[in-house]
C-alpha cells in the first residue's frame, strides 16, 4: 500500500486513513549552512531516507517533508532559508488543518531540525487554545535515542554537521557528501555568554560560529547506517504510542466545553453583582 501522501489518489485517502489509524506524519527540516562538506538541505535528506526505514516497519501517512524552517542562528551562512517563527506556525496550523479535514485526527510533528523544538510547543499550546478537532505530537530529533547515538560515537562533541550528521549524510546522500573540504579542520566549541541557566539569544551562535560541531572527519557511511536504523526504531516507536493514546483528544475535547463554561460563569456572576 502508498503511504504517501502525494503519491495517493483522492479515491484512496480514506483506505489511508483507516490504515493508518488516522495518524498523519509532518516533518519539519531546514535548509540551512551545515558547514563546507555537507548539503544545506541535510535535515531534509536524511529524514527522508529514516522516514523510508520507519514505513517498513509501521505505517502512518507521511505528508512531504516541510524543508523550510526558522533557522535564524544560520543566517550569516550562504544557502540558509529562514522563516520567521508567526509564518512558519500559521503554515504548519494551515497544514494540520487540511490534514485533519481529510479525517486524520492525530498529527506527528517530527522534528529533523534542533532548532523547530521550541515551535513544536509553542505550536502544541496554540492548538490548544484555538480548541481544534484534532491533536498534534511533537516527536522530537532522534526521537528518544540521543543516548544511545551519543554512545556510539567516537567524538564527544557532535550536534550539527558533525560525526553524527555527516555519517547520517554518507549513508543517505554519499555523493553530496566533501570531506576532502574539511582537510584536517575540527570544530571544537568556543567560548559562549557566561550566563549560567540563563539563555541567550547567542546560545548557539557564539560557540558554533561555523555551523559545525566537533570533527566531523570520524563519520563513516556504515556509522550513518546503524544511526539511521536507530532514529527509525525511535520514531515507529513513537508512533505506535500515538495510536495507542486514548487519553490527548477526549481532554481536548473536554477542554473547550469547560473553558466556556467557566466564561459563563463569570457573566452569570457579573450579572448579580
């Protein structure tokens, strides 16, 4: 069966539905600098190729990939494509929409981009508030296996464009992969704001000016493969816990009736006052 969404016909979407348990996946990438030997569209790339792993094993209707993303902290690289955050969460609300029109009332947001983790929550609450008829799961990158990636590597420091992503690109695109471009360049981490827990618009900028993490040079196309099967065993992990959910859409659901309520009330009160 297609479990794509583009690749359906209109004849077949409710057969999608019903064999997808009503679970739509959206991925939010980026296109944006990751360093002189890698793709702008890595995030893109790579979470195609897990994606195509994760349809082996659980089904779910798989929306086209979102490759644009709010990516400010890549700016001042040639070949990023920022999308200011209000535009991007009324795009990805636009979106959700449609696809629950269509009869998908759980929607995965699965994120292949650091940097869309805080719009997944901030989207989560948004939906919330405006009591729509469906729910929205916020998978996050390497959906729960960032541990054990973390344990597999040789480096200690990795996050973006380093070990782990450039190993993912060698299995995924190996032809859009230059390590000859690195030479012998590693990317240790430099000095960030001395802040404490304070954050800072500069977090990441400051000690990854390159967009590159560590020494990318260690990656290796069969280190991608094993990092690939593991992102995918965490995402159909995920969603199989999705399917599973009976609880997210009964307290939605609820949530709107008791809001109202509650602003009834206050005009009951104010009348008798």
């Amino acid at each position: 069966m297609e479990y794509h969404w583009i690749r359906t016909g209109q004849g077949d979407i409710e057969r999608l539905r019903k064999a997808t348990d009503g679970v739509a996946l959206l991925t939010l990438a980026s296109i944006e600098a990751h360093g002189p030997h890698l793709p702008v569209g890595s995030d893109t790339l790579c979470i195609e190729y897990v994606i195509e792993q994760v349809l082996q094993q659980e089904p779910v209707a798989v929306l086209p990939v979102l490759g644009y993303a709010n990516a400010p902290t890549a700016r001042m690289l040639p070949g990023t494509i920022n999308i200011p955050t209000e535009i991007l969460q009324d795009f990805v609300e636009c979106i959700c929409d449609e696809v629950c029109r269509n009869g998908f009332r759980k929607i995965a947001l699965l994120h292949a981009h650091g940097g869309n983790l805080g719009l997944g929550k901030a989207f989560a609450y948004r939906i919330l508030e405006r009591e729509k008829p469906y729910t929205v799961y916020s998978i996050p990158v390497l959906a729960g296996k960032g541990d054990e990636v973390s344990r597999m590597l040789e480096t200690t420091e990795w996050g973006h464009a380093c070990e782990f992503e450039t190993s993912l690109n060698m299995a995924a695109c190996p032809d859009l992969v230059h390590l000859e471009k690195l030479g012998d360049k590693t990317f240790p981490s430099e000095k960030g704001p001395d802040v404490g827990c304070v954050s800072t618009p500069v977090d990441w900028i400051a000690p990854h000016p390159e967009m590159v993490v560590g020494e990318p040079g260690k990656a290796a196309p069969d280190k991608g493969e094993r990092f690939a099967r593991l992102w995918a065993e965490g995402i159909v992990g995920c969603l199989r816990k999705i399917k599973s959910d009976g609880v997210s859409l009964p307290v939605m659901e609820s949530y709107g009736a008791k809001v109202h309520a509650v602003g009834r009330q206050g005009t009951v009160d104010d009348e008798h006052a």
